[in-house]
C-alpha cells in the first residue's frame, strides 16, 4: 500500500486497514450506514474498508471528496475486480466495462435512455401502476387489505422494465420474466455479495448452485426472445432489444444476453427500493403528505405523465427521498494511475470509493441530514457532488434518468388513487435498517401497508 501524504507532499498516519475482514463484512452487510458512520468516526475522513476476497477500499464521505473522485481523469481508473456483483450482471455488462469498451457499449446504450425517449415511457409506467393496483400481478389495493409494498414494488418496476426492454406486454411473458428476475435476485443474498468464498457448489443443494439455476433460467427467457427477434426482422419495434440487436452482430449474443441481465435487475431494483422508502417517509410526515397531496390534486385527475414529472414538489419529495435512502450506497474505481484522494496517495491497483450515505448526510451541505424535510430540494439546487444517487462523472448510471421519471410517476399515481396506511410497528418505530439486496440495498424486512380506501382518481 502506498505511502500516505498530505495534499502538500508531507508524509502523515493514514488511516488504518481493519484487520478482521470477516467481521467487519459482517458488520457491514447487517448495517451499511451505521458501520460506515462508524469506520468514519474511529478513522476521520478518508477511512479504509476492507471485503473478503477484494481487498481495502479509501473511503469518503465528503463533497471534497466527492469532487476528487468524480473528476479523477477517465483514464485513471476503472471498475474494481474480482467484483462483487459480477456474478449478477457477468462480466460483459456495462457496470464492469473499462476503458474503450465501456465509451463503445455506453455509446450503444445511450438513446435507449435519451431524456426525449424516456418520456415516452410515461404512459407505461402510469398503466402499470394502474394494473399493479388493480392487482393484475398479485394483490388487489382495495380498502381493507394490507400491502407488502416492496413485492408490489418489485412487480411494477418489473412489468415497466421488461416492456421498455422486449416491448413485453403479453401476459404471460410478463408472469415468465416476473418469476425468474425475482427467483434470481432473490438467489443472490447479502452473503453470497459479501463473502466470495461462499460461492461454491454443494452438490445443487447450496445458496450458490440456487443462484446459478436462477440464472440459468434468466438466461432461457432472454436468449429465447434475443434468437427470435433475430429469426424474424421483418417486425421491428421500438423496444431496447431492438435497438441492441441492431448493434450487437449474431457472435455476441453472450455479450449482449449479459447487458439485458443487467438492464432487468439494475433498471427495476433500486427503482422499487425507492418507492418503497417514498411512501414509508410521507407516510410517516403527515405534513410532507398532506403538501404533495395537495399539489397533485392541483394538477387534476386527467393529469399525464408529463404533467406530474413536472410537478416541483413531487420532485423534491423524490430527492429527498433518495438523499436519505441511495439505492447504491457506496461508489468504487479502481486505480490504473497513480491518485491522491484526501491527501492520501493511492498507487495503481488500490481502490477508492465514496460512501454516499456519509456524502448526503454531511452537515456541511445538509442542515439536520436526519430529517425528512423534501422542501430543502424545492428551496435549494445541489451540486453532482453532495447530492449522487446515482453516481457521478462518466461512469453515472446510464438508467438514472428513467428510474427518476419512473419513481415520480409511479408514486403520484398511487397517490392519486389509494389512501394508506403505515402498519404501527412502522409509523411508530425507528426507521428499517436498510441491508444489502443483490445490487441495491434496501429494508430489511417487507414494509406494511393498509389500504384505507379507493379514491376516485
């Protein structure tokens, strides 16, 4: 490990590697937030964490930091690997791409997520809400029953992600995809993230073989739909696999089957861990509620998609939102160049993260970080780097412009058509720890809710 040094050249104490890896993995999947806080307060800023089988990362958690990292050259570092959400995404997804690989594929990937051909998308995820509601994929919301609102969640973001990608909205596949996206993500448990050595066969019967299965049978679904798409050209769409198709020739289908993985997962996971954590908050801020209730009555009930993304307190709501609850907390480039970050001096090899939590909770930027208070977004525009849910610099999630579209959109329409109400144990008690879900975090348990009534929306 390199010599640690100030900004001015002085050699100083860097900040110590743990030692017990093990444990502090551990410790750190029961409790992101609360461990890096902290690491943070044993070490000060910038502070190391150790993962089994990936070696020490220099954390931060500062907007300085933030700035430092995010404006590192494009050339100077890379995605860390061994990874460890390579597993879930393989190693031809965008996630894990480097250098002229990851500028081509992004440069592929790009107009699928163009601002223009996102708002496209409105009416689709307005009618899945609506069908989610109905209870099309599983639970009707009528007055009277209890919601699990992540599996609800999931679902919608699901029927949203598999139509923007296949233009799927035949039943059935819809219910194929549903099953097996859920089977796989459900598969890939914190441990099989956290500890590598894990990730071995026990004669089919282990956490591993169940995950590989899963993908296996992922992989079914989306090379049967990649192969007749191929068989029968002659019926273009305007869905994602139609515009990779056109991109990726017929060798890669391997390649290109792992960026559709990676699409499903990635493009409704943090999507629904984020609605989930929106409706908990407001239903937890009777005034925040009552504002954005007000706001979205305003608009009136024939108001589209374009009309609610618009609407400036929604929007503020869902930053604030993903300010209290990132759905990625941590940010990771391994070095290929020589870099100082904070006055640390990191040699070609080592690694270097932000800890987002940290980044949107420092009190330098945020006035009391702890509280739920949406209109610090409606008064105030933050800087890429104090507020970065979704990442920064060149390697920014490529999705992050339709997972914020969606999450307005999705919850507003719930809004607008079920009154709820958060189960005691919740409304009452401390805030859910959020634990790590595949490749996002989320709560750790189902969030409850009851459904007080139908509006006539």
């Amino acid at each position: 490990m390199s010599t640690p040094r100030t900004e001015a050249g002085a050699c100083r104490a860097g900040p110590r590697v743990p030692r017990a890896t093990v444990l502090h993995a551990l410790a750190a999947g029961s409790d992101f937030d609360r461990y890096f806080r902290w690491r943070r307060a044993r070490e000060g800023d910038p502070f190391y964490v150790r993962f089994p089988g990936f070696g020490a990362v220099l954390f931060t958690g500062t907007a300085a930091g933030a700035r430092e990292l995010f404006r590192s050259p494009v050339m100077f570092s890379e995605p860390p690997r061994p990874n460890p959400i390579e597993p879930m995404v393989g190693a031809a997804s965008l996630i894990l791409a480097s250098g002229e690989r990851h500028r081509r594929d992004r440069a592929l990937l790009t107009p699928a997520f163009h601002s223009a051909r996102i708002r496209e998308y409105g009416a689709l995820i307005q009618e899945a809400t609506v069908r989610e509601l109905a209870g099309e994929s599983g639970q009707k919301w009528a007055a009277g029953t209890r919601i699990d609102a992540r599996a609800a969640a999931r679902a919608l973001t699901l029927r949203v992600i598999t139509t923007v990608v296949f233009g799927a909205r035949d039943p059935r596949r819809q219910a194929e995809y549903t099953t097996a996206v859920t089977d796989f993500i459900t598969a890939f448990s914190g441990p099989l993230l956290l500890l590598p050595t894990l990730r071995r066969g026990l004669h089919g019967h282990g956490p591993w073989d169940r995950f590989r299965a899963a993908r296996e049978r992922l992989d079914r679904l989306i090379r049967a739909d990649i192969a007749h798409r191929r068989q029968h050209p002659e019926t273009p769409s305007a869905d994602v696999l139609d515009m990779l198709l056109s991109a990726y020739p017929d060798d890669a289908d391997d390649e290109l089957c792992e960026q559709i993985r990676t699409l499903l997962v990635a493009g409704h996971e943090t999507t629904a861990t984020s609605l989930v954590w929106a409706l908990f908050r407001l239903h937890r801020a009777p005034e925040a509620l009552a504002r954005l209730r007000r706001e979205l009555d305003g608009a009136g009930r024939e108001a589209g998609p374009a009309e609610l993304a618009a609407l400036p307190y929604l929007d503020a709501v869902c930053q604030e939102t993903l300010r209290l609850h990132p759905p990625v907390p941590i940010v990771l480039r391994r070095l290929t160049e020589p870099f100082a970050l904070r006055g640390i001096t990191l040699a070609p090899g080592e690694t270097m993260g932000i800890a987002v939590p940290l980044l949107h909770s420092d009190p330098e930027v945020w006035t009391d970080p702890g509280r739920f208070d949406p209109s610090r977004f409606a008064d105030c525009r933050y800087r890429p780097f104090e507020f970065a849910p979704f990442g920064g610099g060149h390697r920014r999630c490529i999705g992050a412009t339709l997972a914020d579209y969606e999450l307005r959109i999705a919850l507003a329409t719930i809004l607008a058509r079920v009154s709820l109400w958060l189960a005691p144990r919740y409304a009452r008690g401390s805030v859910p720890l959020s634990v790590p879900h595949n490749i996002a975090t989320g709560p750790r348990r189902p969030i409850l809710f009851d459904v007080v009534s139908e509006l006539r929306h």
